[in-house]
C-alpha cells in the first residue's frame, strides 16, 4: 500500500475527497438546473408556437369562409367545414355569421360548444382574433371581414398535442451532451483535485511522520505556489528543532568538559544491553575512581581543571580502544567499549557482549594501570590514585544503576588490593550491608562514649622498664563486649566517622599520658594516626591543640603513621608532619617493611621511629629471611638515626634476638595486652614500687 493511501485511509474526509464531492454536486446542480431551464424554455417556446400556428390557421380558415360566404356558395363552404374537421387534431369547427349564429360546425360535446360561443362572440365585439383555453384543447376565433365589416366568424378548437413543439426529443443531443460531461467530469474533476491537493498529502505525510518519530527527512515539493514555501518554511522548522534537540540530548547525556557520555547516558547504555541480551551476559562495568582528583582540581583555576581532565580523558578513552583490542580481541563486528564520566571523580566502562569475570578483571587491571601512569602536565607531574571496581551484568544486577553500585561497592574493596583493582562478589553486598549496620551502630556509640584508649606497654630494651605504651582504640558494647579496631576502623574511614572517633582517642590519651606524668610516673603515649585524619589539612592543628589543652609535654606524645600512608604521597608527609616535628612531637612509622619505602625519601623524611611490623617478628621462628629483614632495618635505623620498636613481641627468643641487634624498644603479648587506663597506670605504679592501693581510688576517679 502506498503512503498516500495510507494517509487517505486515515483521513477518510480528506480534502481531496471533499473538494472531490464538492465539485460533483456542484456539476449535477449545475446540469440539472441548466436541463430545467432549457426545458422550461422549450415549453414556453412550444406552447407559442402552438399558438401561433393555430392562428394562422384560424385566418387561413377565415379567409377561405369569407370567400366563401361572399359567393354565397355555402355548400363549398360546408364540404370545407366537413373535411377540416375530419382531421385529427381539429376537435371542433365552427363558422359563425354576424350576430354569431351557427352557419356551420361540426360534431362535438356541449362544453366545446359553449367555449366555441364564448370566443365567437368576443371576436364579433372586438373585431379582432380571441382564443381561449379548454379541456384538451384550444380554442381560436378569426373574424370573417368583407369590405372592411366582420361578417362572421371562423373558429376552430386545436387539439392540444396538434402543433405542440417536442421540446424532448428536440433538446434530446442536448441532454446527452450534459449527461457525458457530468458522467465523465466527475472522475476528471476528481483526478484534478486530487492532483491539486497532493502536495497537502505530502505535506500531511511529513507532519504525521514528525508527530510520530519526532524527526523526519526533509521533503522536497518544487511546486512553484504556496505549498512549496510552506515545505520550505517546514524544512527550516524542522532543522531548527533537530538542531535544538541535538543540543538538549547533549547536555542530558554528554559529559560538558570531557565530551564523554554522561551517567545518564551509561545507565541508558547498560540497561539497554542487558534487554537485549538478558541471560547470554549483556557485558562489564568497571568503575575508575580517582582518588587525588577532587583535591588536585581544587587547587586549579577553572580552566586549568578543565584542560586536565580533558588530558585524563583522553588518555582514558584511547586506553580503553586499546585494551578493547587486546583483551577482548574485539572483532569489528563486536560492538566497542564504551567510555564515560560517571561523576567528578569517576570514570567507567562498559564493555558489551558477555565477557568472562577474568577478562573483564584484566580491563579493568590495564585501564587502572594507564591511569594511575603520572601525568606530565604543564611541567607537573601528577597522579591521580585510580581505583577500580568490575561488576558484571546481569549476574551482578539486572538493572544498570544496580550493576554500577557494585562495581562501587568493589571498589571500597579494591582500596586494599594490591593492584587496587576488585570485581564484585556476593560476599562484598553481606559485607556492605553489615558495614552499614556497624556504621549506624557506630554513630550512636560515639555519642554515648563507647570507644575507649586501651594501652599496651613499651618496655624500653636499654632498662627493661615499661616507659612508653600505644593507645589502641577498643568499642565497649554496653553488654561488656569488646570489639577491636581491625573491624570498626575501616568502616570509620569510609563513613568519615573516623575523625571523630580518633580524636575522642587522641584527646583520652593525652589526658591520661599527662595525669601519668602528673602523678609522677611519666609514660610516653603513641597514638595511631589513619589515613584519612593524615590527609587532613587541619590535623596538625588538631593534634596541638588537644596536646596544649590535656596538658601534655609534646614530647611525650607519639604519632604513628602507617609507612604506606606516608609513601603515598612523601611530599605531603612532610608539609603535615613538619609543625608536629617544631612543636616537639615523636613521630614513628608504623607496620615498616610492608611498603615500598625508597630509601631516599625515607632519609628526607624526620621521623623518630621505625615500628617492625609483628608479621617479621613472628616469622623470626621460623624464617631465616624474617631475621635477616629485622637486622635490614636495625641497621638502617642506625643510620638513619631512628629509633626502633618490635611490635608483636610473643616470645622471650625473640625479644632477646631484637635486643642483641639493637632494638630500643619491645612491644607484645610477652609483656602485655592492650589494657584499660587504670591498669596501665597500677602497672605503671607497680614497677615503680609505689603503694599501689593508695592511688588506685585515684584512677578510678
Ligand atoms: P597497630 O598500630 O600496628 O597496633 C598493633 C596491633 O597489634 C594492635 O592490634 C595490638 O593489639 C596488636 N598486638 C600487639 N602485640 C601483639 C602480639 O604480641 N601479638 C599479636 N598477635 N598482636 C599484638 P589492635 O589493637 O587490634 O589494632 C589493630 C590496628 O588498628 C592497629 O595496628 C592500628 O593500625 C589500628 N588502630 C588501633 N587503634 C587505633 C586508633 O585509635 N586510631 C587509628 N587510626 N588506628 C587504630
Ligand atoms: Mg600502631
Ligand atoms: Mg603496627
């Protein structure tokens, strides 16, 4: 079926078969009426004809009688009278003398008689022709005039029909002609209208493929008249609104900056795939979140953020065509990765047609690592700390934002992986949602001030005395449970919790450490320091002001930070840590030799004390290697000056192997747990031979 008929189908009272009928009517109204009045003339035309000839007749009549009676032949005159009658359209005939008696007639009823008279009479009083109307016939009377007097009458009754003129068979070709052009004009006329209004069609056409597309080829009418400067005028609309909705589509789903597709659009994208290719694996999302971005463009003016995310982006997308390559071996037919900007600091991937989870892992392992590569920029060089977490569709969601979440989710999990990258597994969602009951559980035992400073003793090798301990955070449950840091304190970090939390630590360690050296038994305190509080700017003014307000000499007051939050970023290790180092305060690295320490940034960097971390001191029994590494870093704390502590100190062997190499301080079960205040403090007592029952209502206060 063809688009016009499909359109007139649609549009049954169409112009075109309006103006179609419109035209037919007007054609048999105008033939009609013009056959009426054609007719109509003819009638008229005929019945004075009719009369006319009668006349002449009724004359003829009267001048033959007037001979007649002139010469007295009345007998002629009556065979006369006698053969005109007998024709067949003569009704009645009669001639009359001057006072209007019958000289002759011929047969005929009494009403035609009576009419006969009537007219007869008035001729004879007017002298002149009279004729009148009657049943089936028409009545004429001559004067009979001799020697200009009438002396008679001659008067005949014509049968109606006799010289009626046949106006129907007369006007017959006439008729015909009129009946072939309504019969032929009407699909004439139709066909021309139809051509007439078929620009509308295809205007229609397009208007109806807009309403129902939105969008349309533009059409081409060269007709010369209105409708081609309407199609011209509609070209220009449309390619004004097309215009418009390009725009309004790129800034719904493309990135402003970057040019990338948006979140928007990669849900769109993700959600399509996994409708399309549901249970045969519609692909992998990989999200890239970069660590050090936010802080990085904060300290850009705007368009210098803008062009080094457009840098990253590009090295992002031409990362991504390659790894497409080589991972997936993508053929052409396969459809591409997709690239986007997901928020601020997050980049993604989708990567279509059901890869398998260790493809999709090595993706995501290879854009990470092209990431985290330093970029050269302006004459910096940045990193930006990439993270990665895959999720796969729609085994890890069958919605898209559900597929994104997880890869989110593996990404808090990817922190801790060494090639900070993590694909999605179930156990991660049991672990999220507990992380999220701790978290509200946390928030509330905060307020009621469940955590808690334990304190475990550092005995200083060179005495044997306990002169030092670590403040170890401990969450007391109402119900006397204790929970131990290594569950709450990443949760902390994430939430953000952890600042709170470690200054409530920070200030009951300095308290204490300050009532100890107050009482008379000084003990040097050290206070973990996590990740996020380092990265804080306003840290080192925190840390001095709690020291200021508990009192404590700042001496006594010994920070630890972890050795891979300090390698991560050296610089900024130094900027922080430089006040705390004026203000007089230790500072120690803490778990030494799991990072990778360079030792040129470790011999700029001035720190007080290296803390072995305990996996070497526990491998001591067993591995040569483990005794070889401790004496490593005896020996570069020497150098470097630096104190060091054994953590995880269990056995007496190994307290003795640390303390022949050097070590200055001792750590561990061997000498005691974490421990509440009071009993550090009686510890502390105990050791300096005090009356241990006499203070003890002291600390309990
Ligand atoms: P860390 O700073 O390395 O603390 C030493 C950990 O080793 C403590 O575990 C301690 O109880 C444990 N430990 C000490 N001696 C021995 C031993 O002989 N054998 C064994 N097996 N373990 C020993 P804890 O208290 O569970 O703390 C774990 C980690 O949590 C700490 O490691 C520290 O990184 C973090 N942490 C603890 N409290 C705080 C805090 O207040 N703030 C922050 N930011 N982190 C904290
Ligand atoms: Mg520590
Ligand atoms: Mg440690």
């Amino acid at each position: 079926m063809s688009e016009t008929s499909v359109i007139g189908l649609r549009r049954p009272k169409g112009l075109a078969a309006r103006a179609a009928l419109f035209t037919c009517v007007l054609l048999i109204v105008t033939a009609v009426l013009s056959a009426a009045t054609v007719m109509f003339g003819a009638l008229r035309e005929s019945a004075h004809h009719q009369l006319n000839v009668t006349r002449g007749l009724a004359v003829h009549l009267s001048n033959i009688s007037g001979d007649m009676l002139a010469a007295g032949d009345m007998q002629s005159l009556a065979v006369m009278a006698q053969q005109t009658a007998a024709r067949t359209e003569v009704l009645r005939l009669a001639i009359y003398d001057g006072d209007g008696a019958v000289i002759v007639q011929s047969e005929g009823n009494a009403a035609e008689s009576a009419v006969t008279l009537r007219v007869a009479r008035r001729v004879l009083r007017e002298s002149a022709l009279s004729h009148e109307r009657a049943a089936g016939g028409l009545a004429i009377g001559a004067p009979i005039v001799r020697e200009g007097r009438v002396v008679g009458v001659a008067l005949i009754m014509w049968d109606d029909m006799a010289y009626r003129f046949e106006a129907l068979p007369a006007l017959a070709p006439f008729l015909l002609i009129l009946a072939c052009l309504v019969l032929g004009g009407v699909p004439i006329t139709a066909h021309f209208v139809r051509r007439a209004v078929a620009p509308l069609d295809t205007l229609s056409a397009f208007a109806e493929r807009i309403a129902e597309n939105g969008e349309a080829e533009p059409i081409d009418l060269r007709t010369g008249d209105e409708f081609e400067t309407l199609a011209t005028a509609f070209n220009k609309m449309i390619g004004r609104l097309n215009a418009s909705m390009k725009q309004i589509q790129e800034i719904a789903f493309v990135d402003p900056v970057t040019r990338l597709p948006n979140h928007d659009r990669f849900v769109r994208e993700v959600d399509y795939a996994i409708m399309q290719r549901g249970e045969q694996g519609a692909g992998a999302v990989a999200v890239f979140e970069l660590q050090r971005l936010p802080k990085l463009l904060q300290t850009l003016d705007q368009d210098a953020a803008r062009d080094f995310l457009r840098v990253v982006a590009e090295r992002f997308v031409a990362s991504t065509r390659t790894v497409d390559r080589v991972v997936r071996l993508r053929s052409k037919e396969q459809q591409q990765a997709m690239p986007a900007r997901l928020s601020a600091a997050e980049f993604a991937v989708f990567v279509p047609e059901g890869v398998s989870q260790s493809d999709a892992a090595r993706f995501g392992q290879h854009l990470n690592a092209a990431l985290n590569q330093t970029f050269e920029w302006r004459g910096h060089k940045l990193t930006l700390g990439a993270c990665c977490g895959v999720a796969l569709a729609p085994r890890d969601g069958r919605e898209a934002e559900t597929v994104i979440r997880h890869a989110r989710m593996a990404i808090s999990a990817a922190q801790s992986s060494p090639a900070r990258i993590k694909v999605f597994t179930q156990s991660l969602d049991r672990e999220a949602v507990a992380r999220v009951t701790l978290e509200r559980e946390m928030r509330g035992a905060l307020e009621r001030n469940e955590f808690r400073a334990y304190f475990q003793p550092k005995i200083n090798v060179a005495t044997g005395k306990v002169e030092g301990c670590e403040a170890l955070a401990r969450w007391i449950r109402p119900d006397r449970t204790i929970i131990s840091p290594g569950r709450f304190i990443p949760v902390a970090e994430e939430s953000g919790l952890i600042g709170a939390l470690s200054d409530a630590i920070m200030r009951e360690a300095c308290w204490k450490a300050a009532a100890w050296s107050r009482s008379g038994h000084p003990a040097k305190v050290a206070v973990n320091v996590s990740a996020l509080q380092f990265r804080s700017d306003r840290f080192a003014d925190q840390v001095l002001r709690v020291v200021q307000h508990a009192g404590l000499a700042p001496s006594q007051l010994e920070l630890e930070i972890t050795e891979s939050v300090v390698m991560q970023d050296p610089d900024r290790a130094l900027r922080v840590i430089h006040p705390l180092k004026e203000a007089g305060i230790r500072l120690a690295i803490d778990d030494f030799g799991c990072g990778h320490s360079s030792l040129a940034t470790l011999s700029k960097l001035p720190f007080d004390v290296i803390k072995i971390d305990q996996q070497f001191i526990r491998a001591l029994e067993k591995d040569a290697n483990a005794a070889a590494i401790v004496e490593m870093i005896l020996a570069l704390s020497r150098t470097l000056n630096m104190e060091v502590v054994a953590e995880g100190v269990e056995r007496r062997e190994d307290m003795e192997f640390v303390a022949s190499r050097g070590c200055h301080w001792v750590q561990g079960f061997l000498f005691g747990a974490a421990m509440p205040a009071a009993e550090f403090a009686q510890m502390l007592r105990r050791q300096a031979g005090d009356d241990i029952d006499a203070e003890d209502a002291e600390d309990a206060a």
